[in-house]
C-alpha cells in the first residue's frame, strides 16, 4: 500500500474498507445460496446495499491512500 506512518484517518478509512466488504460479500453471498425463481425480487433489496458498499469501499481506499505521513 504505502510506505510511513498510518494516521487514524488511515485506520479510519480501513474499518470503512473492511465493513463495507464484509456487507458487499454477505448481500452476494446470501444472492447466490437462496437463489430466487424471480431473480428482480432480491435485487430490489440488494441494489442498494451494493452501490453503498461500493461507495464506502471507494472511501475507505481514498482515505488509506491520502492518510499515511
């Protein structure tokens, strides 16, 4: 990643980075275990969950990468 000292926005930016992956990971997960014979149905819920998992994983990694001294 880089080199030098972490900040706590650093480690800030990494809780987001972590949370939002584990969100991203069990909203696909639970997608693919229980499939759905109406496959729209789940998605109307899951969209959002994903575009804010995105977002925060976004924010996380530019946090990490602005952060270290």
């Amino acid at each position: 990643m880089s080199k030098g000292e972490r900040t706590w926005v650093f480690w800030v930016g990494l809780i987001l980075f972590g949370l939002a992956s584990v969100a991203l990971f069990g909203i696909l997960w639970f997608l693919l275990v229980f499939p759905s014979p109406y496959w729209y149905e789940p998605m109307k819920v899951a969209v959002p969950v994903i575009v804010g998992s995105l977002v925060f994983l976004a924010i996380g990694l530019y946090m990490m990468k602005s952060s270290a001294k």
